[in-house]
C-alpha cells in the first residue's frame, strides 16, 4: 500500500517547512522517533512528503531506550520505518537510572540533557546537518503559558534553532498541526504507539498548564487561538519596562526627592 497525507496535513506541514525554511536541498534529518504518536507521525509525514519535493533531501529516525524496562520492544519501530524506507538507528541506555537518581535535582531536565547528547553523537557520525523533533502546536501555546506562568519569562520555542556548537541544526515540521490532529492521524499511518513508560508522565508542569488551558477553552473557546497570536512577536505589546536596578531606583528617588513645587 502506498501511503498519503490528506490535503489538510500536507498544508500545514509545508507551511511550516517554507515558512520557516526548516527544509533545504540535500539537507540530511535525523528524527528522534520515541514510539509514541507524535514522533511516529513525523517520521511518516516526512517519509511521505520527499516524493514530492522539488530536491532530494534524505532521512532517518533515532530512537532512544532510556532503561525505564527492561523489556524494550524496539521491533515494531524497525519494522515501521522499514516500511518507509527510513534507515533506523537504536541506542540502548541507563539514562532513566541517572536521571532519577537523588542526586539529580531535575530528573526531566537531566534525561533531556542526555538524550541530546546521545542524538547530536549520532547525527554527527552517521552525516545528518539536521534534528527534527515532533513538538506541535499545543506543544507551543504550553511552553509559552509554562514559562509565564512558572519561570516569569515570555517565551516559546522556535521552529529552528541551532542546536549545539557542532552545526546541527533542530527543526519542528509539525508547529502548525494540533495534537488532536495528530491523534486522529493514527488511522492511517499504520503504527500503534508504544508507552514510553516515565514515571513522571502526565505529573509534570506541562501537563497541569495542558489542563489549565482545556478548563479555559470550555469556557472561552477563543483562549487557545489568542496564545497563539500572542506568540507572535508583533502581537507584544503594553508591557513594563526592565526591572531598573538598585542604583537606577536611588538615582530616580534623589531626583524626586529634590523636586521644588
């Protein structure tokens, strides 16, 4: 069977590449392909959409065993991108045990750190200049409401980005698409998504500030498509000014003080 995207994907999807420029001639991506939905979905919409590019580009997957089991299935993931014709890179690791050991104060930044690692190494040896990651657009509008909301910053990610010193690049193709749709893209990708198996899934800030804003769109359904807008950098506006420092403040509270009515 020969696989497609609907037309409504396909938009999206080439939005954002052209857009953003996240894909150029003979350009060589790296997937990091986790098992679940998301990342699956990107390994085949973009196994999908290089038939049809005006230049050749090349791609690959990744996929990371962080050792939360000890009976890590990597089959069906081998399976599925050899169905499209993707070459398929698997690394075993102890990332869960040191990420969750006490002396690790932040186990989800510490296994991020190292993932990152794992995959630059990879990228860099096997010839990729590229890292896609599958983070969508709910992706988006959470980390800028987290970082609002728990770091005091405004702030989201990009869909490009240097990643590291070494020249790779990281890029999201997926920013435009909303996880629903994603999820409702399991009907024809043709992969059942594997449980990653975190002990911290669905307990972390991104899922409370997920539910914070499902509570605001049942009540004001506009809520989602105005933090999207509010991403945007003209759209920032009314805002204070840097914080002075203490030297500015007694500077400004002298000149007060020496006012004459």
């Amino acid at each position: 069977m020969r696989e497609t995207l609907p037309k409504s994907y396909v938009r999206k999807l080439m939005r954002a590449i052209i857009e953003f420029e996240l894909v150029e001639p003979n350009d060589r991506i790296l997937i990091g392909l986790s098992g679940g939905k998301d990342s699956a979905f990107l390994v085949y919409a973009l196994g999908v959409l290089r038939r049809h590019f005006p230049f050749k580009f090349d791609i690959g997957a990744i996929t990371i065993d962080l050792g939360f089991t000890d009976k890590f299935d990597r089959q069906p993931l081998e399976d599925f991108c050899r169905r499209l014709d993707v070459p398929f890179f698997f690394e075993k690791t102890q990332i869960a045990e040191i990420a969750f050991s006490p002396s690790q104060p932040n186990p989800c930044a510490a296994c991020a750190f190292f993932r990152k690692g794992i995959i630059s190494a990879c990228a860099r040896a096997e010839g990729f200049n590229k890292v896609a990651f599958a983070h969508h657009l709910d992706d988006a509008v959470e980390t800028f409401l987290m970082s609002q909301l728990f770091s005091g910053q405004i702030r989201t990610f990009l869909p490009k980005t240097q990643w590291d010193r070494s020249g790779l690049a990281l890029i999201k193709p997926l920013v435009y698409l909303r996880e629903k749709e994603i999820k409702g893209a399991l009907r024809f990708i043709g992969f059942e998504p594997i449980p990653g198996g975190c002990p911290r899934d669905k307990k972390t800030k991104r899922e409370t500030t997920k539910q914070l804003i499902k509570f605001l769109v049942k009540e004001h359904p506009q809520v989602f498509e105005n933090l999207t807008a509010a991403m945007r950098r003209q759209n920032i506006a009314d805002l204070w000014p840097p914080e002075p420092t203490k030297k500015e403040i007694w500077q400004k509270s002298q000149k007060f003080w020496q006012q004459k009515g």
